[in-house]
C-alpha cells in the first residue's frame, strides 16, 4: 500500500485558516467527514482525546493527528498546509506547517503504525518538505507525494 492509495484529492488543504489546536484540527476533519460520510464530532473526539495523550506535533513544523476508529472499513489520510504556522504544542516548541490527518480502524495497529512511520520516514526529507511547504494546490501536493511514494 502506498500513500497515494489512502489520500484522496478532496482531504488536502492547502490553505489552513485556523490559528489554534482546534481550529485547525476541524478544520482537517471537514473533509474527511464529507468524504467518508463519518460524523464530524466524532472524529473530532477521537482526535482531541488522542492529543490529551500527549501532542502529535512531531517537531519540525509537522504534526500527523491521528486516532482510530471502530466502526472504520479503511484508513483515511487527510493533509493540511499552514502557511503562517500555529502553535500545536509540538516537542521541539516551533510553528507547525505540515500536517498529515490519519484515521485507521480500531483493530489495524500494524497497519496504523506502517503508515505514521511512513509518513514520519519522508518528512525527514527537508527538500521534501520544502516542497510541500510551497506547494500551491492539492494536484501540487499530490505530485510531491507521488515522487517520494513507496509501498509500506
């Protein structure tokens, strides 16, 4: 399975408005919700209570929400850009641009952490990542993920 094989054109946001946490991380769910067909609060709660554990803000301006679900078929991968930057209580205390939204079913845990450590594996690509930091447009980003893509 690849990224490009979870990710749909319709859960990448290149323009994230919010300012805050929550904001921003409604902001990722809206269209996973409509995509899916889930219910919005309930993928907010998941994802609010996994951040209680301890913030999924990776340091180096990427943080990869993430929470599983019961009820779930498939994973859902949603993105999100920031180009100002929010405080997401990140480890090493910097803006975080960079998101990665991931959703799995409740029992896929080896499935679940194949694809976190995937994400986490080519976002320690700094031209990677410069590239998605400039990236205009969902077809951009799709683009960029499509040249570092590889089975995991």
């Amino acid at each position: 399975m690849k990224i490009l094989d979870v990710i749909s054109k319709e859960t990448i946001l290149t323009d994230l408005k919010s300012s805050n946490k929550e904001g921003v991380l409604k902001e990722l769910v809206d269209p996973v919700a409509t995509v899916s067909g889930l219910n919005k609060e309930e993928l907010l709660t998941v994802l609010v209570e996994r951040e209680k554990l301890g913030s999924t803000g990776i340091g180096g301006g990427i943080g990869i929400p993430h929470g599983k679900l019961k009820n779930l078929g498939q994973l859902i991968l949603g993105f999100g850009l920031s180009r100002k930057g929010i405080d997401f209580e990140s480890m090493d205390g910097r803006p975080t641009h960079i998101f990665f939204l991931l959703f799995t079913p409740e029992n896929s845990t080896d499935l679940h952490l194949k694809l976190l450590a995937k994400i986490s594996e080519i976002l320690k690509n700094e031209p990677f990542k410069n590239r998605l930091l400039k990236a205009g447009d969902r077809s951009d980003v799709l683009e960029i993920i499509r040249g570092v893509d590889k089975e995991f």
